[in-house]
C-alpha cells in the first residue's frame, strides 16, 4: 500500500544530474636508448571532440555538489639507461576516469628480450634489438588500450649495423616502422576543443636510427625524433608526448611529456582546486567554465 502511494505522489521529479566534460591525459613514455624505440603517448579520454584510440566520444560524467572527487596529473616515463627500456609515464585520473600512461620506447640489448620491446600502455611504446641465437632481431611493439591510443610499431631493418626502430604510438595514429638506418615516424596526436580552442595532444616519440632519425608525431602533439647524432627530444609538458629514442653513444633519448586534466562545466558552478593540485580556471564563456590542472595529486569538488 505504502508502494503504491509513494508511486503515485504528484509532481515528483529527480534531480537532473550535473555534468562535466572531461579531458584526462597521462604521461608519455620515455625514450628508448642504444638505438631505441621511440616512447607511447599518454592514454586520452575526452568528451569533446575526439577521444584516443579511433574509439566512440566518451560521455560526461555526473557530479554531486560539495562532494571530493580525485585528480590525479601524471608524470612523463624517464628515459632508458645503458640496455634497459624506457620507464612508461604515470596514470591520469579524474574521479572514476583512468588513462594509463604511454609505453616507454625498447632499447637495444645484448640479451633482455623483454628490455628490447615496446613498453604496454595508453600508446605502446616502439620496439629496439636483442640479440639472439648469434643475431640482432627487432622486439615486438607495444600494444595500446583500447580507446585510449594506438600501438608502437617494429622495423622491416635486417640489422646489420642498419638499425632503425620503431616509432612510439600516439593517441590518434600507429607508431610508424623503422627501416634500414631509419627510425619510425612516432604516431599522430587527437585535436580536442574543450579548453576553447583546438588543441593537440598524445603525439608518439620517434625512433631511433643508425644513420636517420625520425619525427615524432605531427600535430603538435609532444612527439619527438630519435637518431644520430641528434638526442631523442622530450614530449612537451602536459601534452602526453611520447619521447624520441637515441643511438647509444652518439645521443641521449628524451623522457616523456607529463599530462593534463582539463574539466568543463556549467558557468553556474563554482570549484575548489584542493591542496597538492596545480591548476588554474577560465570563463565563463559561453555558459561554461574550464579548469586545468596540470600537476599534482589531490581534490576537487564544486558547489
């Protein structure tokens, strides 16, 4: 009897639920070294624009009023060091939003397949050598996840002192592949215009060459290129760039860029930045407000 009251009450309405767009950005990975694969991007989830990986536009997220939520900005992978791979970058987070930081480029080795292949991530990292069974031979590329990015890739080089490896994915592209004596262009970036303007971010770091290096991806997404003589580039600061590879004695490969989270909403809103974030808010414009964090571990909330 109770039921059939509360179901029939006049005039009930729910609360609408209040909505943010989003865009989380994680570190780009490192470089590769001694003649190393280029860094993954950052994994890049967004409700505006674009999101990574070639995947569907990701829906805003509801919020309640003065209610925490997490945000985290995560560092860009260091560079590799003597035979080892690249370090990945660090997770991005926002409330239940993770995107996982970009695989760190291979590096070449005498003997630790797995230091020789592409880092796992948002963007997989590209693949160095390892020597096996009295052979130079390519590693394997890293793989991406899905809606976040795209993988590294390999090399078509028969190494011979003519390495060329592979070339770091990024959010909207592959990781190209090395050839003989030339590193693999690293993957595009995806534009987004939910800061009010376009802007480009995840792009793949270059791999590395004998003799030719590479470009890291286009679009000013924080690629970079790897070769020789030249050093492996870092990603750009909170552009989630995957970072150049370098040819061991000749160069130093880069570290990968850090990222960003930016959040939308209702002019209406207010929000507080909480302690351990670095971030700054614009607007209103055009009914919103957008905030950009681009450091740091902490809270926010919006009353």
């Amino acid at each position: 009897m109770i039921g059939a009251i509360t179901a029939g009450v006049i005039g009930f309405n729910p609360v609408p639920p209040i909505l943010v767009d989003y865009l989380v950005l994680a570190g780009g990975g490192g470089g590769g070294t001694s003649i190393g694969g280029g860094g993954g991007a950052g994994g890049f989830r967004c409700t505006v624009t674009a999101t990574g990986g070639g995947g569907s536009l990701e829906p805003a997220t509801g919020i309640a009023k003065s209610t925490n939520y997490t945000v985290t900005v995560g560092a860009g992978g260091a560079k590799a060091v003597s035979s080892t791979r690249a370090s990945n970058g660090a997770n991005s987070v926002f409330s239940t939003i993770t995107s996982l930081g970009g695989g760190g480029g291979g590096s070449a080795t005498t003997a630790d397949v797995p230091n020789a292949s592409g880092g796992t991530g948002g963007s997989g990292g590209g693949a160095g050598y390892h020597f096996t069974s009295s052979a130079w031979r390519i590693g394997d590329a890293g793989s991406a996840t899905t809606g976040q990015g795209f993988a590294g890739n390999t090399s078509t080089a028969s190494p011979t002192n003519s390495f060329g490896c592979g070339g770091g994915g990024g959010a909207g592209a592959a990781g190209g592949q090395g050839s003989t004596n030339t590193g693999g262009n690293g993957g595009n970036g995806v534009a987004t215009s939910i800061s009010g303007s376009s802007v480009t971010y995840g792009g793949g770091g270059g791999g590395a060459g004998n003799t030719t290096g590479s470009s890291g991806g286009t679009g000013g997404g924080g690629g970079s290129a790897g070769g020789d003589p030249s050093n492996g580039t870092s990603g750009t600061a909170n552009r989630g760039g995957g970072a150049g590879g370098a040819r061991g004695g000749a160069g130093t490969p880069g570290d990968g860029g850090s990222g960003i989270v930016i959040l939308k909403y209702a002019d209406t809103l207010t929000i507080t930045i909480g302690a351990g974030l670095t971030g700054s808010t614009a607007g209103p414009s055009g009914g919103f407000k957008t905030t950009t964090i681009t450091a740091g571990t902490g809270n926010v909330s919006w009353v």
